[in-house]
C-alpha cells in the first residue's frame, strides 16, 4: 500500500494518536515550530559568517522526528545522520547546545569539535549526529543489538536519508538485522533527492525504497510526511514489531527539504522547480498541516499558535546570545576527548606514548 | 605564454584535453555530471562529452570505484571523483585491496590504470569525518601512486600525467585552493604535463629547507616571507607535488645546501608523509644536516570543528615559524 492510496485514512483516529492529550498534542506542534525557528535563526547566523562548516537544514521535514520520537520510551534510542537539528530538539537537547556547537564553542553539546553534523546526546538516548552517508547503518543496527543482548524492552530508530540506501554497509545492516532478528526500525527520510541527484537518477527500486526489504524477508511501509499523525500511526507498529517481537522494519517517509542539500548547495532552484517547492510549503507543510488539523479539532487556536511561534523566536535568539557569550575552544582543547584512558588520567594512560606533537 | 587560471580550472582543462585525447578516459563519481561537480571542477564537461563519457553515479563509493577498477583491468581509463577524499574509508577495500594489489596478485598480468581525485583538507570547519588528509596513507600501500598539487599548473600537469599512467594514481587536492590562481602554459603552446616523481623548488634559499606539499606549500612560502623580513633568515621551499613517487634527489640536494630542515605537512604526526622523507633525510644525508630535522605537522587528534581553533590546529605560518627559530 502507498502512501497515496492511505492518504485519505484519517489517522488521528488511530489509538495510538487517540491516546494523545490535548497538551501533548500541542507540545508536538509546538516542538515542530522550535526546530524550525531555531533553524531559520542558525540559517541567519550561518550566512553571517558566525557558524563554520556546512549547514544542512531540516525544514520541512519536522514531523518525521518529533512523530517518531514522541513514540519513544525508556529504552528506545536514535540516531541519525548529518540532517541531525530536528531529531536533536526532538530528544530534547536544548536549543542553547546545539547552538553554541554550531558556533564552536566549548559550551556546545560536543564542546566545538563537531558541528552541526554532530550533535550528540547519549543522556536523551541520541547517539547522533553522523557525518559519512550511511555511516550511521550499522551504528543503530548495533544500537538494537545491544538493547537485546541487556534484555531491555526497547527499538533503535536509525534516520537515514534516500541518498544513503545505496550504500553497501546500509544492505549489509538489513540482513543482519533480519537474520540476527534485530530491534531497529530504519526510517528513511526521503526528501527526493541525494544531494542534487533526484532519486529516478539515483536509485534501481521497484514501487519504492523501503521495498528492498523484501529481499531480505523484512517488514516495510510507506508514510506520508506531512501528517504527523500517520507518522506515529505507522512507525508505533514499526516500533512495537521491534520492541516485542525483535523484528526490524524498514519505513519510508516520504518528505521533502525546503533548501538544498546544505546551503552551500548553490544549484538546488536549478535541479528543482520553483513550483515543485511552492506546492510543498503550500499543500504539505508538516506545521501547517497539523495546525490546520489542531485548529478543526478545537485543540488550539491561531492565537495561541501565534504565542507558540514568538516563544520558539524568542528561544531561538537566546541561544544566539548563549553562543555568542560563550567561551571558544583552546588549543589546548584539541587534545581533549580523543582517548578516554588519557582524559581520565588512569595507570593505561602513563604506559606508552599516546600523542606525538612533538 | 601562460594564461591565468584557477587551480579549479586547470584541472577542469586537464580532464578535457585528456577526454579528448583518448576515447577510453571517463569520468564518474558523485555529482560530476549535471551537477556540474560539487566543487565545480568538472563544471561544463558533461554538457560538452555527455553521459556516456561523464558519469554521475549514486552514493556508493565502495561501488563505483570498484567498477572503476574491474574496467580499468579492460583498458577503460577512468578518472573517479571522491567529493571529499575523507571518503576513502566507504572505499577502502577497493582503493587498496583491489587497486593496489590487483598486478602484483596477478604476477603482472593485470594492470590498474584508474585515477581517483578529490580534495583531502582540513581548514574548512567541516569536522573530522570529512577532514582526513590520506596521502601518507595510501602512499604507504606499494601499487599506489599519489600527488598533492598546490598551484594550478601543477594541478593540470600532474593530472594529466596521472591519466596516462598505467597504475593508480591518487590525487589529493584542496578545497582551499580551487579558487588559486595561477600562471598555466597555454595549450596553444603544445602538451602540458608534469611527471609525477618530481619535486619543485618554490623558493631558492641558503638558510633552511621548508619541505612541503599541497597546501602546506603556500604556508611555508608565506613563512620564508615571516622569516626573511622579520628574522634575516632566507628559507628555501621544496614542493614534493608527488608523495609516492617521491623525488629523493631534490630532497637530499636541498637539505645538502642548507643543512637545515622543517618538513611542513598537514598529515598527523604518526606515520605522516613528513615522517619518511625524515628517516630518508637522516638515512642519506645525515652528516650534512647541522640540526635535527623538526616538523609542523597537524596537532595530532581527529579535526576540530570549531571555526575559532581549526587553524590552529593545521600547519600556519606562524607555527612554522615558532619551529624553525627552535634551529635556526
């Protein structure tokens, strides 16, 4: 089944959305509008020459982490790859940290020496952050094993995006995965382009990507990404199938990015049409679908929208002025967090040279 | 006469003179084609040779590269783009199992005439998985040849030479220095090519050598200028331009006319390029130097993002020159 054809479904009714407060429900919006300001304001910031590196907007793609992460539990973990801002704040990482880390600083979520690629918050179960496409595969593939092998009830959720799904290590994790019966859910986050190759010039796949999981036996669905609801519909029986029956599934969201690949992508109005791009932010804004659905249902009104949107504004420069403030890194910091035995100091760390400067 | 043109440039025009002298060069990897090249070095080459002579491949560098080398082993000349050479590791197993040994397995019977290009730097805040500097890496696997051209015309030249020789030719360039300009032969003029195996020297002096390649090159000509204005001391500047080959003749003959030596290199301390031509220095030419041999290298840990540290971290003028006063 496509995306298309359950469209029409009306998946607020699902019990698993059902379940929702109307609190909460408001709490996923308002999460939704956080990511997206604070993006818009490290965009600002970016191109003002404050933020190094590269820069890969998550816009338009916001329900995909906050629908899947609200699913989480105790012991269900993510990690994603380097389109890494919304699945940060979805975890809950403040938006102080991951601005101060973009402004490489020592107060930044990885102190300066990641980036934006980089974010990383084990305490929230978020493991990262991964700058290498399709790296982070075996990464959330391991994340699963773990879990059962310390016989914790829970599911890795591993973000990649539909430029990765032609990587070796990426169909290397699906077998093992199903072969080892492995929790993770895969969650294909597909804006339709690997970088400036559409996904027809990209990619050799029946129906879809999440279909070559047939080849391996494995589960798969298809999720439109602009409706919030059907995210957590369709990723809560992902979930479930991993948590309870250790059994992985591959889901595609079907999604798509505002801007370019990063925003050194100069090239992305060239590969793209203008009127491929309204008609998104026009019929499938994730935030604006779900308000328009929170509006109808009596949840919220555009008053309170309007409240929410200058909080996350207002949150968002705060953490301009956190980074600002914040003190840089020193030189002698670049020899810090490299081994772990020479930061603690321990009796390893005194045997053998560990570090050659000089 | 030389033209002008930017290192980006040069390269772009030793990819085209070479397509169009031999039918059998390709050029594949990721967004070379349509995309113009995600640095904009194959920019135009696509709308002029098309799809079958310039690639665009997915995201699947242990898989194109791979076929790059199956094709190679048939007579196919391919010329493959890594977008950041910090990718070789999706590729290694290729890069190195297959490319490097594939001859020496087969007694000679197969060859290996691929080139796999891209820029390998740190300096652009891009953190440490796509930082790695691998040219002492892959140099240290015999089967390989590998360059790293810091001006244009080096760049156009050892390109075009890469693509005619019948090994594998790695050529690790710079995103820092695509935007260089640079004096480069005009084509009018006849075939432009540099060999690879020979070093240049960039700057004539008598005091010390500065041994250097890619960009560190530009980092130790701008420290002669430091050394010479402010502390009298007339720096020479040897370019390797090639790693493996690696041309031992001009290293020893600059190191016998100074007798002092500070190798530049932006690889990490441990097994770094810098760390041969050392042993080479002291295995040859030991009872000309009157120091010991010292290095800048990079500050030896994976990259740091921060935009306020990274250059600290790299070789800088004002790290070559805190080192060379330790011996001069």
């Amino acid at each position: 089944m496509t995306s298309a054809e359950t469209s029409s479904l009306d998946f607020a009714s699902s019990p698993i959305n059902q379940s929702l407060t109307p609190e909460r429900k408001i709490e996923l919006l308002t999460q939704m509008i956080r990511i997206r300001r604070f993006e818009q304001v490290g965009l600002k910031y970016y191109q003002s020459g404050k933020i190094g590196g590269f820069l890969h907007l998550y816009i338009g793609q916001e329900a995909i982490a906050v629908g899947t992460v609200s699913l989480g539990g105790e012991h269900d973990h993510y990690i994603t790859a380097y389109r890494d801002h919304g699945h940060a704040l979805a975890v809950g990482m403040s938006m102080n940290e991951c601005m101060a880390e973009m402004y490489g600083k020592q107060t930044g979520c990885s102190k300066g020496k990641g980036g934006s690629m980089h974010f990383f918050a084990p305490d929230k179960n978020f493991w990262g952050g991964h700058g290498i496409v399709a790296g982070q595969t075996p990464l959330g593939l391991g994340l699963a094993y773990g879990l059962k092998y310390l016989e914790h009830e829970g599911c890795a959720l591993c973000f990649l995006g539909d430029g990765a799904v032609n990587q070796g290590v990426y169909h290397e994790s699906l077998n093992l995965a199903q072969l080892f019966e492995i929790p993770v859910v895969y969650v294909i986050e597909n804006n339709g382009y690997s970088m400036g190759t559409s996904q027809q010039r990209s990619s050799s796949f029946e129906g879809c990507l999440a279909q070559r999981a047939e080849a391996y036996g494995m589960a798969w669905d298809v999720i439109d990404g602009s409706d919030l609801y059907e995210v957590r519909a369709k990723t809560h029986i992902a979930m479930e199938r991993a948590r309870k029956e250790h059994k992985p599934t591959v889901i595609e969201i079907d999604t798509y990015r505002y801007y370019g690949h990063s925003i050194a992508d100069a090239n992305h109005k060239k590969y793209r049409t203008p009127e491929e791009i309204e008609n998104y932010k026009q019929n499938h804004d994730p935030i604006n679908v779900f308000k328009r659905k929170l509006i109808d249902e009596g949840v919220v009104t555009e008053d309170q929208i309007k409240e929410i949107t200058k909080a996350a504004a207002d949150e968002a420069a705060e953490s301009v002025k956190f980074a600002e403030e914040s003190p840089a890194p020193t030189v002698a910091d670049i020899s810090t967090d490299v081994y772990w035995e020479t930061d603690n100091d321990t009796d390893a760390s005194k045997i053998g040279r560990h570090f050659f400067n000089d | 006469m030389s033209r002008i043109i930017s290192y980006r440039e040069a390269i772009r025009e030793g990819l085209d003179e070479e397509l169009e002298r031999d039918s059998k060069v390709v050029v594949m990897g990721e967004e070379v084609a349509q995309y113009n090249g995600a640095y904009k070095v194959t920019e135009g080459l696509w709308k002029k040779w098309g799809d079958k002579r310039i690639v665009d491949t997915p995201i699947s560098e242990a898989g194109f590269i791979g076929m790059g080398i199956g094709a190679s082993m048939l007579g196919v000349r391919p010329v493959m783009e890594l977008m950041f050479w910090s990718f070789h590791s999706v590729a290694f197993d290729q890069l190195v199992n297959n490319a490097a040994c594939v001859r020496y397995m087969s007694g000679g019977l197969c060859s290996c005439p691929i080139v796999v290009r891209g820029p390998a730097n740190g300096g652009t805040n891009v953190g440490a998985t796509h930082s790695h500097v691998p040219e002492g890496l892959f140099a240290a696997f015999p089967g390989l040849k590998v360059c790293a051209p810091a001006t244009p015309a080096d760049a156009k030249g050892l390109i075009k030479s890469a693509i005619r020789d019948n090994d594998p030719v790695y050529i690790m360039e710079n995103t820092l220095l695509y935007g260089n300009k640079g004096e480069v032969p005009d084509p009018a003029d006849g075939d432009f090519t540099i060999p690879l195996g020979k070093a240049e020297v960039k700057r004539e002096g008598s005091d010390l050598s500065l041994i250097a390649h890619g960009r560190s090159v530009l980092q130790a000509l701008a420290a002669a200028e430091i050394l010479k204005e402010e502390h009298g001391i007339d720096a020479e500047v040897l370019d390797l331009r090639s790693i493996r080959p690696l041309d031992q003749e001009a290293i020893l003959k600059t190191v016998k006319k100074t007798n002092r030596v500070v190798l530049v290199d932006e690889s990490k301390p441990f097994g770094g390029v810098s760390a041969m031509v050392s042993t080479l220095i002291q295995d040859h030419a030991f009872d000309y130097l009157d120091a010991p041999i010292k290095r800048v290298c990079s500050i030896d840990a994976p990259a740091i993002y921060s935009p306020h540290i990274e250059n600290e971290q790299l070789p800088n003028p004002k790290r070559i020159v805190e080192q060379v006063l330790t011996i001069a």
